[in-house]
C-alpha cells in the first residue's frame, strides 16, 4: 500500500512539475522572442545577469536535509516536494500578462514552447524515476536548456517555413514591381521612413513597413499580407544584425533608391567597430548601385574608407545632405565630403511649433516646416526631401506635406496633457545623438513655459565598450539641461550619475529601480508647466531582471 501512495504521490508531483516548467519556460521564452529566438544571447543573459533558479532550488535543499537525517518519511517529503511545485507554479510570474512587452505566443513561439515541454517531459521522467529532491534540483535548472533544444530542434522546420514564405513574398515583389526605397542607419532611419512615406504618400499609393518591421521574415510576413498591386511605392527599413544582414533583404526587395541615415554606436555591441558597422549599412549602396538606382546618403556616413570607396565609383548616383564645413567643423582635422551638386543643410532651429529647416542644393535655397520636434529631424528632413525629389516630385508639393507631418510615436512626441504639463514620449530606441536632441527640445518647451525640465532616462542599451563613456558624457549634459533627473534602474549606468555629480550645479536626481517607482514620484511632485521627457524604455530584459 505504501509502495502505490509513493507511486501516486510522485505522479502527481510529476504532473505538478510540468505544470511549473510551462510557466518558468514561458518567462524564458519571453527573454529568447526579445532577442530574436537567438539561443547564444539567451546563455550569455542567464550568465551575465544570473537568471538562475534560486527560490525553488533553496526549498528543495531544505527537503535535501530533512532526508538526510530522516525527520519524515518519503512520503511526507514527496508530498512537499508536490505542493512545493504547485507554490511555484501558482506565484511564477505571466509574462503574457506582466511584462511592459507582453510574450507573443506567435505560432513560432507555440512551436518552441511546446518542443520545450517535449524535451522537459523526457527529463522529467528521469527525475521521477530516481525520485529524490536532489533530482528535481537538477530538473530545475536544466529547464532552459529544454527550451534552448527545443529551438534547436525546430530550426530546420522553420527554415522550411521561411523559405515558403520567403518565396511568396518575392514572387509579389517581381509581380507588383513597386519602385522600392530602402532605408538603414544605425539611428534615424524610422524617422526617416515615417517623413517620407508620409510625403509619398501625398503623390501615389505607398505601402511602408510598419513601426520597427526591419527583419528578413518580418518584412515577408508585410508583403504576404499588405503589398498591393496598386502600390508605387515600397518603403523599407532595413536592420542590420550583423554583416550579410542588410545583404539578405535587398535580394528580397531589390532597393531602386537608397537612404543611408547614420553610422554610429547604437548596436555597436553587436558590430565591436565603427567601420563594421559602415560596411554592413553600405551594402544597401552596393545592390542599389547594382541596379545603377539613387543613393541619398547623410554626410557623416563618409568618414570611413569603405563607404568613401563606394561613393568615389559612382559620383553621379549619390546624393550627400549635410552641413557646410563652416558650420560642422569642431576642429581643424574636421573635412566635408560634399560635392558642388550635394544638399547642404544651411539652418536647423527647433521652435515650440515645430522645426524650420533651410537647405541649399542645386542653387536654389528651399525653407522646410514641419510640426516635429528634435534637431536631429533636420537630417531627417533633408534626407527624405532629397529622396523624394529624386523620385520626380515638386518641391511645392513635398514642402506642403511636410507641414501636415504627423509626430512620430514614441520618438520625440510631444504630447500636451490636462493637467497642464508636457510629456515628450522618446521612449523607443535611444541613440545618443537622438538622447541630446531630445534635452535640447526639453529644453525649449520648458523655457517658452517657465516650467521645470525633468529627464526620465534608464540610459541607452547595445553601446558596447563605448557604454561608459557615453552615459558620462550623457550625464554631464544633463546637469546643464535639467532641472530635475530621473534616473530608473541606476546600476546600468553609474557613469551617468558619475558625469551629473562632476558637473553638479545644485539640481535634484532622483533615483528609482523600475520605472512604476518613478511614475509614482512624478505623480506625487509634478506641477503645471513642467515638461517631462521619458528617454527610452528598457526592454523587460534589460530592466528587470527575472528573479526566480
């Protein structure tokens, strides 16, 4: 009889232990979709942040010794083995449910998850076999590896899916023969996709790929869905997640114009070098070049070999917007790439309204508006406006829809509230340039008020071995910006706070772990006229660390 209870206790404590594993696999499903399913990035979060169990593992030791020295008998220590997985399972966190970036259990996800569970059910077996707390410990900690064989598993199944969808999507592409434009940079180039579809699309149907749509599959799945026949145009933005990435999406939307925005730090913990990453963003110039198409390219992107190379063997296919060296030059070593032809951006000025930006190019000056906000739109403008004039439209008509741009949602949005203050929603991907752009309009709104600048900022994320030396350069701004900072979760950025302390003028800095905290001292200590900038949003990854 004790033989079958032991045997009914540790099925279902077996039983229990899955319904546990579904939820603990799902948090790390979570961490694995916000890094693109990349099993190398989920093994180097769990290390580097120590995501590892902690809770459940310190029960179980505590079983561990009870067993040792036979204060219960077998069945009472399975027994609280069991409802020692239902606690767990019952208080494990539902990152469907609380996370800022819920878990999408897309169909990919549901595959990954459910080979997961394959995997853990196969372990498990051995856990309940043997049957000792020693053996659940194991179980426990080896439930992201299920997850990671799991996807393992699948890659060839959704290679196979991929190359399905891929191939439809390119038969569209071929069939509909849009004039495509694709889009790159390390910073800008939503922006830039956002101005310029917005201008486009004053003068013929236009599809562009959707918020931060910028992958090989994501960009499939837009075709597939939403390329029309009656679509002239196609815009495309174009991440690079490493050399060959941008490579792969122009051989699935062949690019007839170009637009390179920036090179600069963001991801640059994924390139390690400037010149990697301008070599990875000029392989847009190569297929549209290939095809003896337009490139308008940002000034600044010439500052590497590689990228002046390109541009040197075919002169009359690119168009260069930046500032004269009389305007840009910081210092004598300073040197302008622009030709005789080239779009000079002449004045760049942020008002309350919006941005004025006055250009020159082809011997004509042109006088830009547009309600948005942020110095770093006047490349923006330049860009697109130098785009869509190569593409064949009058500089009237585009001028007009500039002025009707619509704010870009979460990158320097400025939104007015009831209570009287502003909120200038820069939460989405924080760039450095974009970081002192954004306290720059800050500071303007708050002045035309009289009201308090107050910065909300967790830093930037994917700088690499420049973190440090930004966020103190970051830091130093602030103090001279701000009137009140906000800093959430301060441990990634010590040298921000550093570089605020070193150029101290006797300014409030606050300092909260998550993000609710500082909601609730903004809350609290507001007041009317106040102008808040909310500087990027961290991914759930990066500011709350999974603690289980």
């Amino acid at each position: 009889m004790t033989m079958i209870t032991d045997i009914a206790i540790q099925t279902i404590t077996f039983v229990t232990f899955l319904a546990f594993a579904a939820t603990r696999l799902m948090n790390y499903l979570h961490a694995l979709q916000q890094d693109d399913y990349d099993n190398g990035r989920l093994i180097s979060w769990i290390i580097k942040n120590g995501v590892f169990d902690k809770r459940v593992t310190a029960f179980l030791l505590i079983i561990t010794g009870f067993s040792f020295v036979s204060v219960l008998p077998n069945v009472a220590l399975n027994i609280l083995i069991f409802f020692g997985f239902i606690f767990a399972a019952y208080f494990e966190r539902d990152p469907r449910k609380q996370s800022k970036k819920a878990l999408v259990l897309t169909q990919r996800a549901k595959r990954i998850l459910g080979m997961g569970m394959v995997f853990t059910c196969i372990m498990a077996a051995g856990a309940f076999y043997f049957s000792s707390a020693i053996t659940w410990i194991i179980a426990v900690h080896l439930l992201p590896l299920m997850l990671i064989l799991g996807n393992m598993a699948l890659n060839p199944h959704e290679a196979s899916v991929q190359k399905k969808f891929y191939g439809e999507a390119r038969q569209k592409i071929d069939t509909y023969n849009p004039t495509i434009i694709g889009i790159t940079g390390s910073y800008g180039k939503t922006s830039v996709k956002h101005i310029l579809g917005h201008i486009l699309k004053t003068a013929a149907p236009t599809l562009i790929t959707p918020g931060s749509v910028n992958t090989l599959m994501g960009i499939t799945r837009i075709i597939r869905e939403q390329l029309a026949p009656n679509h002239k145009y196609f815009i495309v933005e174009m991440g690079a997640y490493g050399p060959g990435s941008i490579a792969s999406l122009c051989a699935l939307t062949p690019p007839n114009v170009g637009i390179i925005t920036a090179i600069g730090h963001a991801h640059y913990e994924r390139f390690k070098t400037l010149e990697t990453v301008a070599q990875a963003k000029y392989e847009l110039a190569e297929s549209v070049l290939s095809r003896n198409g337009t490139m308008v390219v940002h000034e600044k992107t010439l500052k590497f070999e590689h990228t002046r190379a390109i541009r040197h063997r075919a002169m009359d296919n690119f168009i260069v917007c930046g500032e004269p060296l009389t305007r840009a030059a910081k210092s004598d070593k300073d040197f302008s790439y622009l030709a005789p032809d080239d779009l000079r951006i002449l004045e760049v000025e942020q008002t309350p309204k919006g941005l004025c930006v006055i250009i020159s190019w082809k011997d004509e000056n042109y006088t830009l508006r547009a309600p948005l906000y942020g110095i770093h739109h006047g490349h923006n403008i330049a860009l697109a406006f130098a785009c869509a004039m190569s593409l064949g439209m009058d500089a009237k008509d585009i001028k007009t829809a500039l002025a009707t741009t619509p704010q870009i949602k979460h990158r320097l949005e400025v939104k007015r509230q009831q209570d009287g203050t502003i909120i200038i929603d820069d939460a989405f991907n924080s760039n450095p340039l974009g970081f002192r752009s954004a306290m720059h309009v800050m500071r303007v709104l708050a002045d035309d008020r009289e009201g308090r600048a107050i910065l909300v900022t967790p830093g930037i994320v994917e700088l690499g071995a420049t973190h440090d030396e930004v966020h103190r350069a970051l830091g130093m701004l602030a103090a001279e910006a701000c009137d009140v900072t906000i800093v959430v979760h301060p441990v990634r950025i010590p040298t921000f706070i550093e570089g605020y302390k070193a150029n101290d003028k006797g300014k409030t800095i606050q300092q909260f772990e998550t993000f609710k905290e500082a909601e609730k001292w903004l809350i609290e200590n507001k007041r009317p006229n106040d102008v808040i900038l909310l500087e990027n949003d961290l991914p759930d990854i990066y500011e709350q660390v999974l603690k289980i």
